[in-house]
C-alpha cells in the first residue's frame, strides 16, 4: 500500500499534464470535426459534412500521396542505417563515446535551425551544388522541383535522425549477451552471419519501436515543409499536417482541419496496427 501510494504520487504530475494538454484537446478537437466553426462565428453541428468533404477533396489525397511518399523515403532509411550505425559505435576503442556524441549529435539541434542549415546548403548556388560543379554535374533543384523536394526533405530528416535512433539500438545491443557471438564465432560465423542470425532477432522488440515511432513523426512531420519550403514548388510538399496547419490557422475552418488531423490519425493507428501484426506473424 505504501509503494501504491508513492507510486500514483510519482506519476500525478505526468498523468495530469498528459489529461490537460492531450486528452483533452484530443477531445475538443474530435468534437470540433463534427462542427463548422471559424472562431469569429459560434460553433455550429453539422455532423459528417466535415469528413464527406474531406474525403471528396483532392488537394488533402495529394497531400495524402505526399505523407505516404515522405513517409516511405523516410522510416525505412531511419529503422535499417541506425542499426549498423549502432554496430560501429558498440565497440570497446578508444575514445568511441565522442564518435557515439557526434552520431547524436544532429538529434540536438533545433529542427528550425536544421531546416535553415540545410536550405542555405540547398540552394542554387548552394555547398551542395559547389560539390556536383566541381564533379562536371549540372545544379539540382532540391527545393524548387517538384520532383526533387520531397527526396531533399527526406536527406534532412534521415540525417537528423540517425543518432537519436542509434541510441535505442545501441541500448538493445549492449544487452544481448556477449557468449552468442564468441559460440558463433567458435561455429565459424562470419561478420554478417553473426548479426543476421543473432543481432537482428534479438532487436527484434526495438526494431518494431522504431519503425513505429519513425512513422509516427515521418506523418506527422511539418517544421521542415514550413521552414524549407512553406508547401511548395505548386503544392508538391504540402503533407496533411502541413494541410491541417493550413485550414486551421490561415483559413481558420477548425472543424475541417480537426476532421483532416483525425483521419490521419485512424491512418497512423491502421499503420501501426498492420506493422504489429507483421511483426508477430515474422516470430511466430
């Protein structure tokens, strides 16, 4: 009773913040979707006739093309290259907690300042191109082709994102126990052969927490679009998050925009759900 009572005590700040900043507003906005409401005019009930038109429009499809686009360039780069990354750092040399500081170290920086970094390196006349010019290659247009743009937002996000996914696999690694791979190195087992057949089965539960996580915030991903290319060339980054920040505080039809930020949750859950069931099925 008395680890009870400490226990709900640790975790009554957390819960309470948790109730007020998310239930709630999760609440509100379930309830706004079905209203037609501006905040300049009283809300008003108009039921599914949020969610027929969301469905009926077809820049929130493109948008919806353009999350599923990013969202594959995206979470597969950021479950599989951290994992080798975590391989490299997971070694007992000298000085390899600096080399494990500068793999995490893009994870400390500010996405604002990242996206203004990378636009400035992006540019026409940009490092970037500097280094194709040097190699006899003609200038890319990274952020104003509409073919270009969502690969050159992806590059941001995977480099941003290597060190802080590392961790968990470097986590995962330093606890799978040392004799599997002296016994398999005993049986003849190559680098490879040691890390197919022992490393990736056992981080196994931290590989469906990334893929989870990373597609999560590939959905629902929205500074980079804002800062880098606000939405455009013609549309071609606008993701729904980009498309709900949009409608809610440009055109500032909330009810439409909570309809759009619902439906894309009913995605994620869908999308976390069938990963799950593929996990499972692949242990079974």
């Amino acid at each position: 009773m008395y680890k009870s009572i400490h226990a709900w005590a640790f975790l009554a700040p957390a819960a309470i913040l948790l109730f007020m900043f998310s239930i709630v507003p999760s609440v509100a906005a379930l309830y706004l979707s079905f209203t037609s409401y501006n905040i300049f005019e009283p809300t008003q009930w108009v039921g599914l006739q949020n969610y027929k038109a969301v469905v009926s429009d077809s820049e929130f499809w493109k948008a919806m093309f353009n999350t599923f686009y990013y969202w594959i360039l995206v979470t597969p780069a950021l479950v599989i290259l951290p994992v080798f990354i975590a391989i490299l750092v997971n070694q007992s040399l000298i000085g390899i907690k600096m080399f494990r500081l500068i793999f995490y170290f893009p994870a400390l920086v500010s996405v604002v300042v990242t996206a203004f970094l990378w636009g400035w390196m992006f540019q026409s006349e940009g490092i970037l191109n500097y280094l194709l010019s040097l190699a006899g290659s003609e200038p890319v247009k990274w952020l104003t082709s509409k073919y270009m743009v969502m690969p050159s937002l992806a590059i941001v996000t995977v480099w941003q994102g290597l060190g802080y996914y590392m961790l968990f696999y470097l986590a995962g690694l330093q606890s799978v126990p040392e004799d599997l791979y002296e016994a398999a190195e005993l049986d003849g087992a190559g680098f490879w052969t040691k890390h197919v057949n022992i490393t990736f089965p056992m981080l196994k539960p931290v590989i469906f927490f990334v893929a989870v996580v990373s597609t999560m915030g590939a959905f629902k991903e929205f500074t980079l679009m804002l800062a880098m290319t606000e939405g455009g060339p013609i549309g071609a980054s606008t993701t729904v998050v980009y498309m709900v920040f949009d409608q809610a505080f440009k055109q500032l039809d909330m009810g439409y925009a909570s309809a759009i930020s619902f439906i894309l949750f009913l995605v994620i859950l869908l999308l976390t759900l069938i990963n799950k069931r593929s996990m499972d099925e692949r242990g079974a």
